[in-house]
C-alpha cells in the first residue's frame, strides 16, 4: 500500500509515523480504532476532502483515487494502529 500511497500522492501531505501538512497514519488509526463508521468516513475524506478534525488546513479530495483504492488505502492506514 506505501506504493499506492505515493503513486497517488498521499505522502505528499502524510508520513506513517510524523505529521507532515496532514496527521501521520499512525495517529489517524490510533483515533479511529474501533470507531464505527471511521472507514467509511476516512474514506470519503479521501475521495472528497474534509477539514476541521486536524484543524484549519483542508484535505483536498483527491481525484485520482478509485472508490475501491481509497477503501484499500483507509484499510492499510487504520491496521497501523499499535494498540491493537
């Protein structure tokens, strides 16, 4: 999935395990762990942007990213939490 993740993008703004513009991966699935709906949620954050739960600076949809690749993404992202 890191290959997908740089090939769309996502690292331009994301780093597993430090904030880069957006929040690292790791704390992303560290606040979501075991949240109901949180992947469907991240994934239309993905797909359509979103702002305000990591504060002021927007995350831009991104438009090249398929439905099925933002689920794999979100899913890869969220099994980066180390409390499980």
């Amino acid at each position: 999935m890191l290959t997908l993740a740089r090939r769309k993008n996502c690292l331009t703004c994301h780093a597993a395990d430090h904030k880069v513009v957006g929040p690292a991966y790791e704390a992303v699935a560290e606040k979501y762990a075991g949240k109901p709906g949180a992947e469907q949620m991240l994934v239309n954050a993905v797909l359509h942007g979103h702002v305000g739960t990591w504060g002021p600076v927007p995350m831009p949809a991104n438009t090249d990213v398929t439905p099925t690749q933002a689920k794999d993404l979100v899913t890869w992202i969220l099994g980066l939490n180390k409390a499980r």
